[in-house]
C-alpha cells in the first residue's frame, strides 16, 4: 500500500485523501445526530417495550409517554395500494427519521433506502410523513418513527397491515364417475386474510352449503347429485372468487316413457320410446325376434339422444302386435313392450261396467289408457303378437268364419249377475251409440255379410237401451225412447 501511495501522482494523492476526511466528517456528524435515534429503535425492536406494547395477535400499537404527540397504531391498506405513514411532531422534536425494523429509509429529508416506491411526503414542524407505492405482503411489518427531543431520543411505532384479495390456486378438474362412487374434491385459496373455503352445488333441490373447508367427500354418489358444484373463497378483502366443478355421473339405462298406440289401418302410426341414461342410450326395436332397422318398406327407425321413434307410413293388419324397446349403454340395459293395434280395439275398451258399480268416463279423454306395458326379455324372448279383435275358425266347408269378440263378451255377461245400470248423461249415452256403430263397421270390414251376426248386434241395442231405460226419470237421467 506505501508504494503504491509512493508512485502515485501528487495531485491524485492529495484528492484521494480530500475525500476520505470529507467521508469521516460526515459520518463524524450523522453519528452524532442519529446514533441516539438508532440506539433506541434497535434497542425497541430487542425488546419491543420502548414506546410500544406487544399485543396478543403481534401487532404492537403506540404507549408512553402520554405527553408526547401520538403517533398511528396501525395501517391497512390492500395489496397494489400506496401507504401513508405518519408521524405527529412538535417543536421539541430536533431529529426525526423513517426506519423499517432496523434499516433507516429517511433521515430528516436524506433518503436512505434504494427502494424507489418509498419517498418522503410531509417534513414540517408538526408532521414527518413518508409514503409506499405499490404495497405488497413484503412491506408488512413494523415501522418506528424515531425523535430527537431535547431531553432524550423516543421512538413510536405503526404496524402496517397489507390485505391481499383471495385467488383460488388449485382446484379440482371436472369429474366423471359411475353411479355409487366416492369422490373427493378440493379448493385450495390464498389472500389475507386467509379466505374462507365453501362448497355448494349448484342444482334447484340444493339448500346451503355442502362443505366449509377446502375438501367436499361425497360417497355412494347418486345421479341427482351431478352437475356443478362450486367452491367460494371470501375474505372481505374484495369480491369472493368462485370456480366450478362438473360432476358426471354415469348411469345405465332407464326407459321413462313407452306408450301403446292405436291406430287404423292405411293410416300413419308412430311407436315412440323414451330412456334417460348418462352416457345416452342406444336404442333397437323388435317383432317377434326380429330386429326392425332402417329401411325396411314402410318403415322408418329415428333414434336420438333420449328417446327412439318407429314409424309405420301406411299400417296394415300384419304391422299390429307387440313391439320391444331395447335401450342400452356400456352400463347396463332395458327394455319395453309397446303394442300397435286397430282403432276398434280402443273403442271397445272405451267403457267398462263391473257388476254393483257405475263408472263414468270422461268424454274429453277421447279412450281408456292403452294395455298395460309388460316387461320382456332381450331378442331371445321377443314378445308375442297380441290376439285379434276377431277369431277365424275353420267350418266344415274348409273356410272360415268370423266369431265376433261380442258374441264372446255376452256369452260372460250371461254367466255373470246382472245388475241395473245408471249411465247418466247425454255423452255416455253417445259414447255407447259410437262403440256399436263402430263395432259394426269393423265386422263388416272384417266379415263382409252381417246377416246373422247384425241380428246379434241389434239384440244388443236394444238391451242397452232397455238397461238405460231402467234409470228412471229422476234429475239427470234420461232414456232412449
């Protein structure tokens, strides 16, 4: 070091040793107006009783000397917002300064600290007053305004509190499972505070929350629990954030609407079959054991997400009978019977009479309700063909002859007590009228000479009005005559 001082250059020499006694003096001065100041916030931050009270949650507020002007206990302010830290003076105050925990960031109006976000704001008489731009969660913590009286040093200390809105972080992804599976699904949040975690599903028949914490269990899951379900984080800090959740949940077939159908021959007829299923079913159709498909004559076969519908353009006699829906998925299957038959046969079934007891039928609904459906097997066991509104026998001659399904009802009715029947109202009397005539029509269809079979039906007539007749004449009850 002496030789290299030695061939260096007078006038560089004596610069050098210019600005090393500048540089003493100056730290000569500032220790000895600040060094009480340092020596009293450090010795607060040791032992955190120097103007300043340590609370149970760690945030310490201002006490003391109750003469000395008051300084702030805390400061909230959010993330991404400036902070104000201010300090109350008077004229016995000689040195003030700014430090965060033990690092100085203004002393008097000389800045300190590199950070460009904290510049001085107010140094007057009765205020010192520095602000933070652009708060994070690293600027918090205690701040002490450190003075100079003229007796001694004091020091008074602001917590700053940086509040930060909830962010959801992790979540689970959308979920798909079969039908009495157990799932888990998690919600991870932060913020600060630290947000509170709520799940709940979003479905009309839901009422609450489902979970307060960040998990949701659900075991043995059934198919009205899917759909979305979503998590909420909230810490009053800012709007709560929410995400969802879909849950799929995988089922096997169930077949919700199948409906028989009426309809007369050369007319348009539709079989329509409805299944719900997660995913969608498929659906087949079956004649005694025989698969019907798209395009065969006649007949159109349109399947959907939820339901399947068999179209007959022109019916005939062949195309009535007992039809299977066969719905499935990779889950499971099922099926149902659907019966096509002839308009006749809805008519006769239009009004039932049992002995000891009167029915109405209400005129709006047009029919009774179809056959009732009847479970069937797979297309092993395709159903039968439902019998004929009519039977055919062989006579002697070889041909046949027509045994009306009526001659077969009177021959039971005979069998059976018979009972006076009441049947009040003009539109049951009508509805009778329309069975006969169109059992009429549907035996001259069938038969083509009703000479006998005529007779039997106008002995019929003129029982039913014989029947009516009996009523009597009271309110409501009218007769034939």
């Amino acid at each position: 070091m002496t030789g290299l001082l030695a061939k260096m250059h007078p006038s560089l020499f004596w610069a050098l040793l210019a600005a090393m006694a500048s540089l003493l003096l100056f730290q000569a001065i500032f220790l000895s107006r600040f060094l009480p100041l340092l020596i009293q916030a450090a010795s607060a931050d040791r032992t955190g009783s120097a103007g300043a009270v340590q609370l149970e949650a760690g945030v310490p507020v201002r006490s003391g000397d109750a003469t000395f002007p008051k300084a702030m206990d805390n400061v909230t302010v959010r993330q991404g917002e400036s902070a104000i830290l201010r300090c109350l003076v008077d004229n016995r105050v000689t040195r003030v300064a700014w430090l965060n925990r033990s690092s100085i960031l203004f002393a008097g109006n000389d800045k300190w600290c590199l950070d460009s976000r904290v510049e001085i704001v107010t140094n007057t008489q009765t205020q010192y007053v520095i602000q933070i731009k652009d708060v994070n969660v690293y600027d918090e913590g205690p701040y002490t305004c450190s003075v100079q009286t003229d007796n001694h040093p004091k020091t008074l200390r602001v917590y700053l509190i940086v509040q930060v809105p909830p962010q959801i972080v992790e979540i689970s992804s959308d979920i798909s499972i079969n039908e009495g599976g157990n799932i888990s699904l998690t919600c991870i949040a932060t913020g600060r505070p630290d947000p509170m975690i709520t799940w709940r599903h979003i479905s009309p028949k839901a009422v609450g929350f489902l979970s307060e914490d960040e998990y949701l269990e659900i075991t043995s899951i059934t198919r009205e629990q899917s759909g979305a379900y979503e998590c909420s984080a909230s810490n009053d800090v800012a709007p709560p954030i929410v995400q969802r959740v879909n849950v799929t949940v995988n089922y096997a077939p169930y077949i919700s609407g199948a409906k028989s159908t009426g309809v007369p021959v050369g007319q348009k007829g539709i079989l329509q079959c409805e299944a719900s299923a997660v995913p969608s079913a498929q659906f087949l159709w079956y004649k005694d054991d025989k698969r019907l498909t798209e395009g065969q004559k006649g007949l159109k076969v349109e399947n959907k997400a939820f339901f399947s519908r068999l179209t007959f353009f022109n019916v005939s006699e062949q195309d009535y009978g007992n039809y299977t829906c066969v719905a499935f998925n990779q889950l499971g299957n099922t099926n149902a019977s659907i019966i096509l038959y002839g308009e006749e046969q809805r008519g006769e079934e239009m009004i039932s009479v049992t002995s000891g007891e009167e029915e109405e039928q209400d005129p709006g609904a047009g029919a009774v309700s179809a056959p009732p459906l009847s479970p069937t097997g797979w297309a092993g066991e395709a159903p039968r063909r439902p019998e004929s509104a009519t039977t055919e026998e062989p006579d002697s001659s070889g041909s046949t002859s027509v045994a009306p399904r009526e001659a077969e009802r009177e021959a039971e009715m005979e069998e059976q007590e018979t009972v006076p029947v009441t049947v009040r109202g003009q539109v049951a009397v009508e509805a009778c009228l329309r069975i006969l005539h169109r059992t009429e029509a549907a035996v001259t269809r069938l038969a083509g000479d009703i000479s006998v079979i005529g007779q039997t039906i106008q002995e019929m007539r003129r029982e039913m009005e014989t029947l009516l007749g009996q009523g009597g004449e009271g309110p409501g009850d009218i007769s034939l005559s």
